[in-house]
C-alpha cells in the first residue's frame, strides 16, 4: 500500500493541482483541476489508482475549472465543492462544511474554512488516516502562497475590507497555529496575480513561512490592511469574467475546442469581420518583420494565458496565426486555460502561405536598445510594465500606460504624436510586441517595438532612472 501524491504545473497561468491516493485502495482525487485533464487521467492510470473524488478550494478567478471536464471524462466521480461562506452555484456539486473528512487509504483530507481571498475559501489538511489531529501538510489554495497570500480585493472595493480581515484571521488564527513542520502546498506559484510577490519554490513550510512571509508578521490588523492594500498588483480584465464563469459551472469541451483550418483567402475573408479578433502567435522578431494588417501579437510561450484572458473579448470569435501548425493543440489549450474556447479558424500554412497568395502584409519595425540609446531624442519613449515595475526603474524620460490597460484605447493623456516615432518597452519585449501591435491598429504611424526591452538595456549599460524613496523626484542611476 503506496500513498499517491502528484503536482502538476501548469505554466504561464503558475497554476498548481494535486492527485492524491492510495494505491491500497486504487482511490485518488484531484484537487483544483485544469481544463486539460487529460494529465490527470494519465498520471492516475500510470499509478494504479481511479479517481473518484475532485475538490475545488474556491471558485477561482485567474483559470478556467477543469472539474466538470474531468467529471465527464470519469464518468461517475462527484465535484465536492465549498458549502462555506454562502457560496452558490450553476452546476450539480457536493457542498461541503468545515471538519468533513475523506480517506484515501493511508491519507485523510480534512476540510478547514480559510476565507479571505473569497469568502467560500476552504483548504484541505493531509494527515495519516489514523491520525487527523496532527496534519503533515494543507492544500491551501489561495489563502496561503510561498511568501505571500491570497489578494483579497477581487470581489470589488465594497467587500475588500471583510475579507482582509477574513484572511487576516485566517492566517493568524489558522496557519500560525499548525506546526513548523508541516507542508504547504498552495494552488499558484511565481507569476500569478491572484497575490503580490508569490515566491518561486512550489511549496514551503509553516515554519519557513512564520519567519520570512510578510503577511505573517502583523498582529496588528491596520497595519496588515495597509500592507496588502500596497502591495496588491492590478486586477487582471479576465478575472471577473472567469469568477462568473467557475461559479456557473464551465461547459465541458470534450478534449481541445474544434477549430477550422482556412486557406489564405478564406482566412482573409474572415479577417474582414469586425466581430473577430486576428491573433498572431509567432514570436516578435518574426511578427515584427512581416503580419496581417490589424493582428495582435501576443507569442507562443506560457503567458499567453495569461494575457490572451487580460486583453482579448470572450464575446468575439479568435482568427490563429501560428508558426508551427503541430503546436496548434498547445496553443489553443492556453486560451482555453483563461476560458477563450471560441475559434473561427486558423491560417493553414501559415505567413508563408498568406505571404506567397499576395495578400497584404505589414512590418512593425525592431529597434535594438543600442539603436534607442544612441537616437534617443528622436523617439518618444512609451514604458508599458505594470505601475509597480514603472516606478522601480525606468527608461529615462519614459512615459508610462500599463499594456494591459491598452484594450480600453491608448490613454490621450500620453499625448504621444501619432506621426512621430515611439518606442515601446517593458521587460524583455514580450508585453511591449502586444502593446505596438495595438497601438499600430489604433493608427499610429511609426511605432517600434523593442526586443530585450529593460533587461537588454540595463545589459547594455545604459542608464535607468527611477523615483526617489525619500520624495516624489526622479533620481538617473548608472547600470
């Protein structure tokens, strides 16, 4: 008899999920499941065990559910869900309380309300079946994270007070009093937005937690609401959106989403619907030197959730350009991670093939920070990183709009000169491609992405300026 226990990381959204079981048994569950559930099917067969039990620890925000997914694929097994905190849903669950308990063979699951991030919040103690009183780790979700917690400002300004003193208690009256020893496994890492500055490692303890976390020092609670007001990162567009979405219960796809492929001038038919929006997956140097008129670069790596969900409508149809057709399926997965799961079709063949049928192309020039720093009077420089990133350093004379913040239009306040050229940047280019590429479909004329972007520059040893900590003033630093 063998305890069962896995992680699976999912990248880009830094989303983690757990199968848990017992080989005795043949028993498992999984625990706050992705939509691509086919990992889990795998993982539990090459292990020997079935799973029967799928929890959730809250209804989540930043991904879309994989539990009603993985529930069709089962067949028979139930979604157990939180009952706490008068949470309501849209789709056939088991409610649970705090104190319910579940056994997988050797290893037990105990229910624990930790609100704070949501009001329905639970996590879920792993101990030895015969003894539930002294867990060895929790399953915390989103309350408690590798050196951070769980924001507690996603359901609006007017319920942000309640849960911070929700989760305030939590971590004070809950994790504070467990052991030192015992394990954290929480439901993001390094990367999500669902708390300010998660840290990198995919678990810790309480122990490490109780002397470096910063959430964990205050005992005052003024002085923890401040701390985590300040520290939040912003709210991304899609969270909202999915938080409805999770709670009515997301339509299984039976697999990755259908999506037409559509030869060059079936696609360019499509392209001319204003109800669609043309995506170009391939990486910025290769977008920059060639694309369809009015694409929005957002490339082929991991984030792409991330911002696919922080920038795109989930009421319009997408149109794919992608480099490598046989990555089609990966792709489409990480819009589905963000709940886009509505395609009108990609572009069979690729630019090769729209390039070669004479339609119309479109470049959206590269400039090399050594090109930036030697020309720099002659551009206006547009710094799009988060607020947070913008006043750590910067480009000198950098003006600044968050890229996510570019899908409402760019801010008139910038009063950047459609004509004149304009150089775009944020940390190594990824973000800035998206915010040219927007910027180019609003009519400016001579805009420039910047490949390598903060990091290229400071590498090249240029200078950075960035605000005083003292007062409001600019201070320009060397590398």
């Amino acid at each position: 008899m063998t305890m069962v226990f896995e992680t699976v990381q999912t990248d880009g959204i830094a989303q983690l999920s757990y199968l848990v079981g017992d080989t005795g048994t043949g028993t498992a569950a999984v625990i706050d499941p992705r939509p691509d559930v086919e990992i889990y099917l795998r993982l539990s067969r090459s292990r020997g065990v079935t799973i029967t039990h799928i929890f959730e620890t809250h209804i989540h925000a930043d991904f879309m559910s994989g539990s009603r997914e993985l529930q069709q694929r089962l067949g028979d097994a139930k979604i157990y869900v939180s009952g706490e905190g008068d949470a309501q849903y849209g789709y056939p669950v088991e409610k649970l309380a705090a104190g319910e308990q579940f056994e997988f063979g050797s290893v037990a699951l105990t229910v624990r309300h930790t609100p704070g991030h949501t009001p329905e919040h639970v996590s879920y103690e792993l101990a030895q079946h015969d003894q539930t009183d002294s867990p060895w780790g929790v399953l915390s979700g989103d309350s408690l994270f590798v050196g951070s917690a769980g924001r507690p400002d996603l359901l609006g300004q007017e319920e942000t007070e309640e849960l911070t003193r929700q989760l305030f208690h939590t971590l004070r009256d809950y994790y504070l009093q467990l052991d030192d020893g015992v394990i954290i496994y929480p439901c993001h890492g390094a990367g999500s937005a669902c708390g300010a500055d998660i840290g990198e490692r995919p678990l810790s303890s309480i122990g490490y937690e109780r002397r470096t976390n910063p959430l964990l020092q205050h005992d005052d609670f003024d002085a923890f609401r401040d701390f985590v007001k300040d520290g939040a990162p912003p709210v991304p567009h899609h969270y909202p959106i999915l938080k409805k979405v999770n709670a009515r219960g997301p339509e299984p796809t039976s697999g990755v989403p259908a999506i037409p492929g559509l030869t060059p001038t079936q696609f360019h038919d499509a392209v001319q619907h204003n109800d669609v929006q043309l995506i170009d997956t391939r990486q910025m140097l290769a977008f920059g030197g060639g694309h369809i008129p009015n694409a929005t670069n957002i490339g082929d790596r991991p984030e792409l959730s991330v911002w696919a969900g922080d920038m795109l409508s989930y009421e319009h149809p997408i149109l794919l350009v992608v480099e490598d057709e046989s990555r089609l399926d990966w792709i489409i997965w990480h819009f589905v991670n963000v709940g886009l799961t509505h395609f009108a079709g990609y572009l069979v063949g690729g630019m090769k093939a729209w390039q070669n049928e004479g339609l119309p192309l479109q470049t959206l020039p590269q400039l090399s920070v050594h090109e930036l720093a030697e020309h720099r009077d002659e551009y206006q420089v547009l710094d799009v990183r988060s607020p947070q990133e913008f006043e750590k350093q910067r480009i000198p004379g950098a003006r600044h709009q968050f890229v996510a913040e570019m899908r409402h239009g760019i801010n008139g306040d910038l009063e950047l000169d459609t004509n004149d050229p304009i150089a775009v940047y944020c940390g190594s280019g990824y973000r800035a491609s998206i915010a040219a590429s927007i910027m180019q479909r609003e009519g400016y004329r001579k805009v420039c992405n910047v490949p390598g972007s903060m990091q290229a520059w400071q590498n090249a040893g240029n200078q950075v300026e960035k605000s005083s900590s003292t007062d409001s003033q600019s201070v320009v630093l060397s590398r």
